[in-house]
C-alpha cells in the first residue's frame, strides 16, 4: 500500500508540471551527455560558485542576470536622434519625448513583462514564437565573429564575463543622467507628468506620430528579457530590473533631455556630446564594451526560443547542446548561433548606420 501511494504521488507530481516539462524531459535526455563533451567546455567538476544559500545567492543572481537587460540598457545610445533625426525646433518636444520615453518602460518593459507576463512561465521556461561606415563596419564585423565565437562556453561563462560590463554601464549611464539634470535644466523632470504626451502629439501633429518609431527603441530587447527565463530565476530578473536598470535608464533618459534643451543641434550624438570632458573616453570604452555585450541577451533568448518550438515540433530537428547539468534551459545550438552571425554581418554591413536600422 505504501509503495503504490508512492507512485501516485510521484505520477500526480508529474501531472503538475505541465506538458511542456515531460516534452523537455523526452526531447532533452538524448542530449544530457553533451554538456561534458563540448570542446573546450569547462568541467562539470568544477562549476561557477554561485548555487550558495541565502542572500549570497540571490545578490549573485541579480549580478549575473544584469547582462540580459543590456539590450535595453544600450538605447540611451540611439533613441535620441531617432526620434529626432534633424534639429529640434522647440525644447518642450523634448519634454514630451522624454515622457513617452519614461512611461514606456515603466508601462512595457517593468510592469507588464517583469512583473506580469515573466511570471507566466512554464516550469521557468520563457517563450516567444515570434555606426558609420567604412573601417567601422569591419571592426564591428570582427567583434560580431568573435561575439559568435564565445557561445559555445555556455550562459554560466559568459555571464560572469558579460555581467560586470552592463552593471558598470547602467551606474555609469545613471551618475551622467544625474550630472546634466543638475548642469543643465532640472525642469524635464516635469516629464514624469503624463500630461506632456497630450501636449507632444497636440503639438507635433503628424511628426510627433511618426516619431514613435524612434521612441520605441527605448524598449528594445523586452521580448528577449521573457524567452531568457530560462537561464535566470525570475526572482533575480525582477530585481535586476528594479535595481538598478529602470532607475538609471530614467536618469539616463532624463540627463540627455536636460542636455537637449540647451544644446538643440546637438541631437545627433546627444549622448556622447552630453558626456563631462574628463570621463569622455573611458566612458566611451565602456559604452562600446556594453553595445558589443547588448546583443547577448538576444542570443541566448534566441537559442530558447528554438528550444520551445523544437519542443512543440514547430522547428526542424537541430543539434541542442547543454552546456550545463544544473539548469534544463542553458543550452547552445551550434547550427542557429552560426546562421544568426551571418545574419547579423549582413544587416551591420547592408544598413551601414543607426538611423537606417531604426528605420527598418
């Protein structure tokens, strides 16, 4: 008796997963074996110590997840002059720009994905089925290749390597922001009031509505935020984006209107014009080291996404390899990584610029 009540339990825990646990278990046992035979893949004997107790893991889970929303953390970049591709005639569209800026991530990106729709998961597992030229474009074809080429080590590598660059970035995005509030016009801040949005498109017209494509970079990289569940818990996620992505994207967002207003030519390169003289450069290396890690998190959502639609029999058979034994959802799909660099040289060298890609 006791041991067929044992049996029922572990069949109703079964049941409890969900389908798409038991399609995992069946399409991921053949592949178990190969997360300790990838090249140069590091051993299993010997693995990253974050899996502690506590505190100390979950401070350590909120340091690795920051490289997931670098995608987001990079659009301070480019919104700017995207939204603005010439002069900007009147400062209060600025205002009305940044206010669009600020309740589209705090509407999209933190209330419905983090603490929404991230918590609609099966078992942890996300789910989407959804420069300058010349020399420029050759160093940025390079560092794609080679961006490419570190895939296969793994999440658990490549976080410990990508993480501090993007936590770097944002507190670095955040002290700027909050340097040109103070230097230039501490009155955008009024852009926290919803009020402004009826004014910018009251007062753009059709201008103010065609420059949401602009504005809506300053979500890009959301979608990838959901499918990369897989790889962090999302616990670490919602903190991580609470503390401290959304309040230096704001700073950030904000710094760069206050700039604006008075420096209204400069809105081509408002970010790096906006910059204090003396950090310049290094901020400068920082923000390229940061661009080149934005693409991770699409990568890696990338390879989980196709993990759930080979699951589901919506993808043709592919090789997945998992380069990790203590999480199902970090894999590496050898095939996929090496069309998606393709891709990716494709469109860097074809649109040549920002604004062209922004465009698309």
């Amino acid at each position: 008796m006791e041991m067929a009540s044992r049996v029922e339990m572990d069949e109703d825990s079964d049941n409890s997963k969900g389908s798409m646990w038991v399609l995992d278990q069946k399409l991921d046992q053949p592949m178990d074996e190969e997360a300790g035979r990838l090249r140069n893949m590091y051993r299993e004997r010997n693995p990253p110590h974050y899996c502690f107790c506590g505190l100390h893991s979950k401070v350590l889970e909120w340091f690795m997840v920051t490289w997931e929303l670098g995608n987001l953390g990079t659009s301070p970049l480019y919104v700017f002059y995207n939204t603005f591709p010439g002069k900007i005639e009147d400062p209060e569209v600025v205002v009305g720009a940044l206010s669009m800026i600020i309740y589209s991530l705090t509407l999209i990106p933190l209330l419905k994905y983090v603490f929404v729709v991230c918590k609609a998961n099966d078992n942890g597992q996300g789910e989407l089925i959804l420069v300058n030229e010349g020399v420029v474009v050759v160093v940025a074809v390079v560092i794609l290749v080679g961006l490419f080429s570190l895939q296969h080590y793994g999440t658990d590598r490549v976080s410990w390597l990508f993480a501090p660059i993007v936590l770097l970035w944002f507190l670095v995005i955040g002290g700027i922001g909050i340097f040109n509030i103070w230097k230039y016009d501490s009155s955008v801040l009024k852009a926290f009031s919803p009020v402004y949005i009826y004014r910018y498109f009251k007062k753009g017209g059709k201008d103010g509505w065609t420059s949401l494509g602009g504005i809506m970079l300053s979500i890009t990289g959301t979608e990838a935020l959901f499918a990369d569940l897989a790889h962090f818990p999302v616990s670490a996620v919602q903190l991580a984006f609470t503390v401290p992505v959304i309040p230096c994207l704001l700073l950030a967002y904000s710094g760069q209107a206050a700039y604006l207003m008075n420096n209204r030519d400069h809105v081509i390169d408002a970010f790096y014009r906006s910059i204090p003289d003396r950090i310049y450069w290094p901020v400068f290396v920082i923000a390229t080291a940061a661009a080149i890690v934005a693409s991770q998190a699409t990568i890696s959502a990338t390879f989980s996404t196709i993990k759930q639609a080979l699951a589901l029999g919506c993808f043709p058979r592919v090789k997945a390899v998992h380069t990790s034994k203590k999480f199902l959802g970090q894999i590496y799909v050898p095939d996929i990584n090496w069309i998606l660099m393709v891709l990716c040289i494709t469109v860097t060298a074809g649109f040549k610029n920002q604004s062209q890609i922004g465009n698309a």
